[in-house]
C-alpha cells in the first residue's frame, strides 16, 4: 500500500500527537548538536509500528545475505563473541524530539561487516526485523564510526519496547532508521524502500537537511 502525501502527512501529526504527555522537552542552544527543526527531551518517547514482539534466544539469529560471497549467521552466543563496543551519541526522531547523550553498547556495523565479503555491487542496506519491519541506508551511513547494533543501553539489557535483544542505531540518520528488534541485514546494489520509506518517509532520512519526506 502506497499512502499519499496528504494522508502521510495525517500519520506523521498523529505520530507527533503521541508525544504530548513527554515532559522536559526544551529547546536546545547550540545548533551543531541539534537538527533543525528538533526539540531536546529528557525522556525516552516509544515509537513503534504494531506490537512489541515475544523473542525466543534459543532460535533468534542475525543474518548477513544478499549482495555477499558467502550469507552468515550469528546466534546470540556468537553474536555476544564479538568484539564490544561502547558509544555515546545523540539521536533525532522525525517526529521532532531529539535525545542527546545516548549511550549504548553492542556491535559496531563495521565488525559485523568484517565477518562478510561484500561483492562490488553492494551500496545498500535493508535492515529487517521481525514483523516484517525493514528500513534502508545507504552503505556509507550504515557503517559510520557511531553506527552499532545495540543489546545494551545505559548500562542495562535493552528494554523490549527499545528493541531487545537487538536494535540497529543509526544516529547520522532520522531515528526510524535505527530498526528495533532486527533479525536480518540484506545488502543491495539499488536503494530499496523499507516500511516507511514505502508509506512517504524520505529515501535517506538526513536529520540535518530535515530529510522527513520523500515527496
């Protein structure tokens, strides 16, 4: 189902309605550090399409495939194995709020990387989750130096509504980006739409150029 502009834009107001009761929400004054157009909150508002998924370990895998010499699979175990990473960033929502001083922990998307051989082809990535839930990035920003796969934030196991047991975060991109609960990561050499970008939301989703819609 294809939306268009108009009822997108309905969507996107009723996204931002849900956001009233988030309290500590304030403007920030220093534009390097937040986008046009955002407001810093000191909470963490949950913004999700459907229901919180039930998640057995016991079978959940990562899966690497597509435009690879050979697709990979990580079981929790093994995706635990590698090696860890910390960072602190901020992060932008496309309904305007932004979180500043995140800190999480994981995986870098370049470690995971390392475990694959991409083919020449490959310039895309369609994060999947389960659900059915996809988004795409562009490969450059897939691997930036603050792009991880998350298990951990603030110092504890992920919440299940913030993506337990894993959530991609992707902060040089608008916060859809950064797939809860992601089960796959699919390289492409085209720039596929993924859930939202399918229903209007913008192909690449830059909070600094306020890249919130693609038409």
């Amino acid at each position: 189902m294809i939306l268009n502009g108009q009822t997108m834009h309905k969507r996107f107001q009723r996204r931002i309605a849900r956001l009233k009761g988030v309290r500590s929400t304030r403007w920030h004054s220093d534009p390097t550090r937040v986008p046009p157009g955002q407001v810093v909150t000191d909470h963490f508002p949950v913004l999700h399409e459907g229901d919180v998924p039930h998640i057995n370990l016991t079978s959940w895998q990562l899966r690497l495939f597509g435009l690879v010499e050979e697709p990979v699979s990580f079981t929790w175990e093994a995706l635990h194995a590698l090696p860890a990473t910390e960072v602190a960033t901020d992060v932008h929502c496309v309904t305007r709020w932004s979180k500043l001083d995140t800190v999480w922990e994981g995986v870098s998307t370049r470690e995971l990387l390392s475990r694959v051989t991409l083919l020449p082809r490959a310039g895309y990535v369609l994060v999947h989750a389960a659900g059915g839930y996809t988004a795409n990035l562009e490969l450059d920003a897939f691997l930036a130096n603050d792009a991880l796969f998350a298990w951990g934030y603030e110092g504890k196991p992920l919440a299940p509504a913030h993506g337990w047991p894993l959530r991609l975060v992707a902060p040089q991109r608008y916060f859809w980006k950064s797939v809860k609960w992601v089960t796959a990561v699919e390289f492409l050499s085209r720039n596929k739409p993924g859930y939202w970008e399918e229903r209007g939301y913008h192909m690449v989703g830059d909070p600094w150029r306020e890249e919130r819609f693609g038409w």
